[in-house]
C-alpha cells in the first residue's frame, strides 16, 4: 500500500458491504464541493478498501475552499479530507496484517 499508513485498532464483527455506489465530496472550485455518487473501486493486490465512518478536515483543505493553492495541485473533482478512520471491507491479495473487519486510522501523508 502506497503513501498511507494504516494501524489495526480493534476487530468490528459482520461487516457487510454490499452497496456499488458510494457518495463523496468532490471539490470543483472556489467554494464549491459536490456529494457525488462513485462507483466503489475495485481493491489492486497490494490496497485495501476502507468503508470511511469520519474524516477530519484540516486548514489546507479550508484555504483551498477558499481559493487558495494547497500543498499539492487541487484538479477538479479532488476529494478533501485526507484525515481518516473507518473499517477495512475487503483486502487485496497481497496485503498481510490487515484483515476485513478491522478498524484503521488514516494518515496519507507520513512524512
């Protein structure tokens, strides 16, 4: 798993995770963010896909709200918000010490 860091927390019992769609944020400018309906993507060998349950919103995502440059280029449709925690639902084939079920925090940017 690239650029995120993920840590096992405690076990959540029967999850299930059914739906195709997912909604999410999308920024598209100055002081516009769209709830869109995404397709849930498909989990690469070496990622796992977490169902988000709350995500934090830090000052750089406020200022590029506002209409300012962030950290990193902000195209159109980027989601905000890259502070997160919520539970694994499914694990690529490659991926060792995470299992469905878990609860993890997120941090995408370890440096």
């Amino acid at each position: 798993m690239k650029n995120i860091f993920i840590i096992k927390t405690e076990r959540v019992q029967n999850v299930k995770f059914e739906e195709v769609y997912y909604e999410s944020s999308g920024f598209y400018g100055k002081e516009d963010i769209r709830i869109e309906d995404k397709s849930i993507p498909e989990v690469k060998p070496d990622e796992v896909l977490i169902k988000v349950r709350a995500c934090g919103i830090c000052g750089t995502d406020i200022h590029i709200f506002d209409g300012s440059e962030g950290a990193a280029p902000t195209p159109s449709g980027t989601v905000l918000g890259h502070e997160f925690a919520g539970e694994v639902v499914r694990c690529g084939d490659k991926v060792e010490g995470i299992s469905a079920g878990d609860r993890v925090c997120v941090d995408p940017d370890p440096e």
